[in-house]
C-alpha cells in the first residue's frame, strides 16, 4: 500500500499552555502589599506585586491566577476599562479578579452598577476585611481558575481528537476510493460493450447504480468533516438554475419514477441567474428531491417549481408524504437528523443530506426551510438564492458519449500516460480510455511514469498522488520542469480530496484535480483543458 504523501502546506497545530497560579496583588499602600503577601504566601500561595496598572497588564498576559486590587470604589469603572488585557483571555478564560475596597461614608455598594455591570468576573470585598475571609475568597478564585485550566485541557484534546477524526476520515476515503474507482472503472466497461441479455444489463445498471451511491456516501463522510472545519468553499460564478434544475431533474427522473414517484415540474421559460458552485447547487437539490423521494410512500407525487421572487430566486419541492411534526421541523437541518427511522430502513442514508443542503445554501448567501401540517400530510421545501445580473450564464457544454464526436474532439489517438498503483483501478481505467479512443500507457509508480514520459512523450497524463515511490506532486513537477512537458493537460486522479492537496497540485503544474471515482465525461472534459483554454 502506497504511503500518503504529505501536502506542501498544512498548518500544524501547537499548543502552549499557560498553567500559572499567581495571585498578582495591585495594592495602593505598600503596607497594604507586604501584609497581604505574608498571609498569602503562609498559606502556600505565589505572589507577585505589580506597582501600576501598565506592569499589571503586562503579567497577566504571561499568565496569572488570580488578581487581587485594593482600590477606590469610585475608581472602579476606570480600573477595569484599563486593564485591556482581560478582555483579550481566549473564549475558556475568565481570570477572577477581586476587588477590595473602602466605601465612601453611607455607600451602600449594593446599589452600585460600576462592578455589576464589567464583562469580567469580579468579587468585590469592603474594608475592614478579615483575614480568614480573605484567604478563603482567594483560594476559592484560584479553585474557579483552576476548573478553566481543566476547561481548557478539554478542549485542546477535543481538537486533538477532531483533528485525529478529519484525519481517519481522509485516510478512509483514500483506501474506499481506490477499490471504488476500479469498480465504477469495470462497471464502464460494461456498459460500453454489448450484452447478451437482460439480465446482464440489469445486472450492470445494479453496479453502476450501487457504486454511486458508496460514492456519495464517502463523499458526504468528507464533506461533514470539511463543513464543522469551515473548510469547505463554493466557487461562485453567474450561472442558470433554471437549466441546472431541469438537467438536475432529467438525470434524477430514472431512479425517482423507478420507486414509483410522479413528478410535476414547473420551471420558468427565462434563465434564473444566480452566483453559484454548480456542482455545489447540484448537490443541495439532489438531496432535498432524494429526501422526498425516501419519504413519500408508494406511488407518490413529488413538485417541483421555481420562479423570481423579487430579488431572489425561489425553489419549491413539494411531496405528499409522510410529513413532519414540529419537532422533527426544529431539528431537521441538524447532521445527523432522520425522521423516523422504522420507515423505509432500505433508503438508508447518514442523516447528512439535508444538514449539507442548509450549510451550503448559506455559503451562497440563500436560505433553506422546511414545512408541514403534520404526519401524513406532506412537506414542502423552499430554497431562496439573490439573482444575480452579472453577466451571462457559464455552463460548461455537455459532454457527449458518442464515439464519432470524442474522435472529432480529441484527433487522431490521443496518447494518455496513465500513472496508478492500483492494478485494478489502471486496468479498469485503461480500458475505459482506449474504448472512448485514446492510446493509453500505464505506469504503476512515480520512477516509471518519467520514464514513460521520456520514451512516449504522451499528449495527456492523469497521474495518481499517493504512488509508492514518488509522490504525484514530485512527478508533475518534473514531467513539467525536466522533461519539459509545459503544454500538455496534467490531470490529478486521487482519493485525496482536501483543500491542502488541491491547493499543492497547482504549485505542482497540475491542470485539474479530479477524485476518485470520475466519470468518463469529467475525465475527458479535463483531458481537453489546455485545448479548450488554447
């Protein structure tokens, strides 16, 4: 098994700790100071004396258990608006500060807002004060700041742990994507070849139908990790979701009136245009008709209907079926919400489709919501996105399967290097190649992929990343700067998917980062990159 190869940049995260116990004394009297060291220090506590508020600042920023100030109370206000350090403690602290002071005559401090009203935690003490109060106070303060230290502890082993989990999760999308890839790579094959029956051609759409589901499954694994992380971007450009929609529903009515469901679409006969990730818009309404579709009993029927609604684009999906009580509505877009779980157990599905659909409508600036009147009487969903005129619509153009056009597309035998460790994946993927016309080399590691390139000076390489030898970055890099290969497509087909890996391939002189598994279309598409950029 081939080692991870490790990106150029990922930020490493340090820890340092600040575990200090003093008890920092700002006391105006020196008299003052020297007595409540003494009882202080009798009691094993660390002091130090700060003799202005500046040095004060300045200690507590190198850690501080406790601070104690023996001042004015008509000073108070100004006292604390001063010390500006307290206010930059990280969100787990909060140092106690305790106040000793000398009410003016016939001062009833209860009355008082100035110590009431400071963000910081303070305890306030009158003269006289005695001693054993004093004390005890203190040691209850330092108590307090040592249960944030405990607080703080905890939460540097939770990032730890999410750091750990984001890192499984990287690594088992690696290992799950590579034996997908060779599947949905044979699965390909198949359908490009003829069949001798209907039983093989269902057995074949049952592969392929059962590969793209893993497929989403893994991805939607990945994509919680990148959301709680705030790492996930959507590439937003002017783009039709009137036409997104209806090749959305187009590609999704097979499998929907496959479970029996009828559909009623009512989209405008004008382009809705809107800023947007396509593929990112693709994924919030294919979960949201999925969802109908896991919902809706027998032979239901399922709406959709889009329109302008002032500034914003509006997305209605409606469906008759099984509804929702108001709990359910209070928590839907939640991870891990599921309605109830005895219905429909076959659908399966992680809980995470909506919670993705809600998360990445905001990340366009829309809104998502639900409603029904209850169980049984359906649910509808409504999507708003801002319209946007900036331009026209980009649509990338369709790709076509048709043999003559890829001949038309791509000239006279293409010459592919295909770099893949894994066999079954590079035979599969092979195969698919030449089927669609290409000439394809395979080398399964870096040191034979330049060699390769030295002696077939290929037109196009698709080149894994995690190769046994030689990480993918390393080969791009020279294939480009060594071989000199500076005008051909470089095209990244990975199982590593985070934004560190796709930010070091263009260092590296890769055209497209695709994962694994890809489609024939998205393959050729970027296999054509230069030519269509040229």
């Amino acid at each position: 098994m081939s080692e991870r190869p490790e990106p150029c940049c990922v930020p490493s995260m340090t820890n340092s700790p600040n575990a200090s116990e003093r008890i920092l004394l700002l006391v105006q009297l020196p008299g003052d100071a020297a007595l409540a060291t003494g009882i202080l220090a009798r009691t094993g506590l660390q002091v130090a004396c700060c003799s202005n508020l500046t040095e004060l600042n300045g200690a507590i920023s190198q850690g501080a258990g406790v601070v104690v100030i023996a001042h004015d109370i008509q000073h108070f206000s100004d006292l604390m608006s001063r010390l500006e350090v307290l206010g930059r403690q990280p969100l787990w602290s909060a140092i106690p500060v305790i106040m000793i002071v000398q009410p003016s005559p016939g001062a009833d401090l209860s009355d008082s807002k100035a110590y009431y009203e400071t963000p910081q935690r303070v305890i306030v003490l009158e003269r006289p004060l005695r001693v054993a109060s004093f004390v005890s106070t203190v040691q209850m303060a330092l108590q307090e700041r040592r249960q944030q230290y405990r607080i703080r502890d905890l939460l540097a082993e939770r990032a730890a742990e999410v750091q750990q989990r984001d890192h499984f999760l990287a690594m088992l999308s690696h290992e799950l994507r590579n034996p997908l890839a060779a599947i949905v790579n044979a699965a390909t094959v198949l359908e490009l070849m003829p069949a001798e029956g209907p039983e093989e051609t269902a057995m074949r759409n049952i592969i392929v139908r059962q590969a793209s589901q893993m497929k989403r499954l893994v991805d939607d694994v990945l994509d919680i990790a990148r959301l709680t992380r705030g790492k996930l971007r959507v590439a937003r450009r002017p783009l039709d979701l009137t036409r997104l929609l209806r090749e959305l529903i187009e590609d999704m009515r097979p499998d929907l009136e496959r479970r029996g469901k009828a559909l009623k679409i009512s989209l405008p006969d004008r382009p809705l245009l809107v800023l947007g990730d396509d593929l990112r818009l693709r994924q919030v309404f294919g979960n949201v008709l999925t969802n109908a579709a896991k919902y809706t009993h027998g032979n239901g029927h399922i709406t959709v209907t889009a329109d302008q609604a002032g500034v914003s684009a509006q997305v209605r999906v409606g469906d008759d079926g099984m509804g929702m009580t108001q709990e359910m509505l209070s928590r839907l877009f939640k991870p891990f919400a599921q309605a109830d779980t005895t219905v429909h157990l076959s659908e399966g599905g992680l809980g995470l489709g909506l919670y993705f659909a809600h998360r990445l409508v905001a990340l366009h600036g829309g809104e998502i919501s639900a409603a029904s009147q209850g169980p049984g009487q359906g649910s509808e969903f409504l999507v708003k996105l801002p319209l946007t005129h900036q331009g026209e619509s980009r649509q990338a153009p369709a790709m076509t399967a048709d043999p003559a056009d890829r001949t038309q597309r791509t000239g006279a035998r293409k010459r592919v290097l295909l770099v893949e460790d894994n066999v079954d994946s590079a035979v599969g993927l092979r195969l698919v190649l030449m089927e669609a016309g290409y000439e394809v080399h395979v080398a399964n590691d870096g040191s034979a992929a330049l060699k390769a390139a030295a002696k077939c000076h290929p037109d196009a390489v698709v080149l894994d990343i995690g190769l046994p030898d030689i990480n993918g970055f390393k080969v791009a890099y020279q294939l480009r700067h060594q071989l000199k290969l500076g005008n051909i497509p470089i095209i990244a087909l990975s199982g590593y998917g985070s934004e560190a890996y796709r930010h070091c391939s263009s260092d590296a002189g890769i055209d497209r980062y695709l994962i694994k598994p890809t489609s024939l279309a998205d393959l050729e598409q970027a296999l054509a990159c230069r030519d269509n950029d040229g």
